[in-house]
C-alpha cells in the first residue's frame, strides 16, 4: 500500500492544556487505571479458573473483562506518560495502531453487550430451553463472530485513514488517536472517511444498541406479565436497570461521537465524552456485571481461602 502522507509523528495535546493540572490528573487517572486493571484482571482470573463460574454468562463477563484490560491498555498509558512529558509525540504508526486497536476492542465490546443482553434474555424468558439455546459451541461462536467482525471494522478505519495525507498540522486536539481529530488534519477530500466512520460505525452501534434494548424490553415485560412475586419482580428489575446503566453509559458518549459529522465539532467536547466510554466505564463494568453478584463474591472468597 502506497502511504502518502507527508507526516512521520503527531502531537497529543492530551485532555487540557493547563500545565498546573496535568499532575492532578496523572494521579486521578493512574488511580482509575490501576482499579480497572485490578477490578477486571480479579474477575478474569476467578472466572477462568472456578469451574462453577463456567457458564455461558460468565464465558461473556470473562470476555467483557479481557476486553476492557486491553481497551484501558490502549489509550491510558500513553496519557499518563503525556501528563508527565512536555514532548507529547506519538509516530505514525503508533497513531494508526492506538487508532486501530481503539475501534476493534471499542466495537466488538458494543456487540459483545448486546450478547450478553441476549444471553440474560433466554436464561429469563426462556429458562427451560436455556441450557439447549446457549450452548458451548454457540457461545463460542458468538464470541469469535463479534471479535473477527470488531477486528475487520477498525481495519476500515485504519487502513482509510492512514491512506490520507498530512500536510499541515500534526496536533491532535485529543489524548489519542482517534478517526475524527485525524479527519481534521487531512488535507483533501475526507468525505469518504466520514461517511464510513457515520455509516458503518453507527451501524454496528446502533445495531448493538437496540439489540440490547429489545433484550432489557422483552425481560422487563416478560417478568412483569409473568412474575407474581414482588421481591423476585423487584431483584431482577434492579439487575437489569444496573445492566442498562452500563450500556447507556458506554452507548450513548459513542452514538453521539461518531455518528455526528467530524466537521462543525467540538475537540474539547469530544475529549470529555471519551473520557466515559475509555475510561469510567471500563471501572465501572466490575462493579456493576460482576462484583454484585453472589456467586462472583463466592468465587473470590473460595479463591482467597486457597
């Protein structure tokens, strides 16, 4: 592939550009960093190595923590070190694969939601067939379908993108590399690369996203028709409403970042709403999928008694 750009490095102006509160948020973010490697690496462990956590919810959350392991190791690192540096360059390359590895884990994490909406649907509307529905091998295809399709969806992006060429300035107004802030560096025609990025990202966003919500719809009208106890009635509605948090959490910073058009955005806006989908919600998923729930609390106390 023939690259034409005439840029060999980008610089991350990071998340402000007040140099007295670049060591407050090295700590917070550090801090942030280090519980979501330690919440989400606890929970992949237990659920790998408890074989009564090996389920097909658990098969998911185990992937939702891989997941957001590798999602908080793309883009944090490299602002933590940018809070502390004042030559905040990135290469190309580097850009191109921070870009890449951003959209696969981001999007295969957006459908991995929606399977996992799916997976809690048929264990309570359907539980009697659960264990024929969902089972091993479907599981297993579920999870490779969503990643291999995550994978060749940021491939898009970064094989477009890198084909643009930079001519002008190399200061991305992010704290990392992103498809948007790069579009506004490109000199030439980028309308292509935006309605990809609208398109086929909004797709798969969108998608996941009412996917989910048909799940979360049908369990919500399903247990109120069918459920007579209040108490079971009131726990499982907890549950779900917890769950959609999570997702209206993830979903709506994303809806709203990319299926706007690049043009006629706010780089400052952006960086704020990032911050959601790269940064509390992987800190969040934990606590809220895993670590309310008994049996997780069980495994880590057999773990701990080992």
């Amino acid at each position: 592939m023939l690259n034409t750009t005439s840029a060999t490095e980008f610089l991350l102006l990071g998340v402000t550009d007040i140099q007295e509160l670049q060591p407050f948020f090295f700590v917070v973010f550090l801090t942030i960093y280090f519980i979501s490697m330690a919440g989400n690496g606890a929970i992949l462990m237990i659920v790998i190595s408890d074989p009564r956590l090996h389920s097909p919810m658990y098969f998911f959350l185990g992937n939702l923590s891989c997941l957001d392991i590798c999602y908080s190791m793309v883009t944090l690192p490299k602002m933590l070190q940018n809070f502390l540096s004042t030559y905040k360059a990135i290469s190309f390359l580097g850009c191109i694969s921070q870009l890449h590895f951003f959209h696969f884990l981001g999007s295969t994490e957006a459908m991995l939601l929606a399977v996992m909406a799916f997976d809690r649907f048929v264990a309570i509307c359907k539980p009697l067939h659960y264990t024929v529905i969902m089972n091993p091998q479907l599981c297993t295809q579920m999870a490779i379908t969503i990643w291999t399709i995550g994978f060749f969806h940021a491939l898009l992006h970064s094989v477009m993108t890198s084909r643009l060429n930079f001519c002008g300035s190399n200061c991305i107004h992010h704290f990392f590399c992103d498809v948007k802030p790069l579009l506004k560096l490109a000199c030439g025609n980028t309308e292509l690369n935006q309605w990809l990025l609208s398109t086929v990202t909004g797709t798969i966003a969108m998608g996941s996203f009412f996917l989910t919500f048909l799940s979360y719809f049908y369990i919500i009208t399903h247990l109120f028709f069918k459920t007579h106890s209040f108490g079971m009635l009131h726990k499982a509605l907890s549950t779900c409403a917890s769950h959609f948090m999570v997702v209206i959490l993830f979903y709506a910073p994303v809806l709203f970042t990319y299926i706007r058009p690049a043009s006629g955005t706010s780089m400052d806006q952006d960086r704020i709403i990032a911050i959601m989908y790269t940064v509390v919600t992987p800190v969040l998923n934990p606590l809220i999928y895993t670590l309310r729930n008994k049996e997780v609390k069980g495994a880590f106390n057999r773990a701990i008694e080992r």
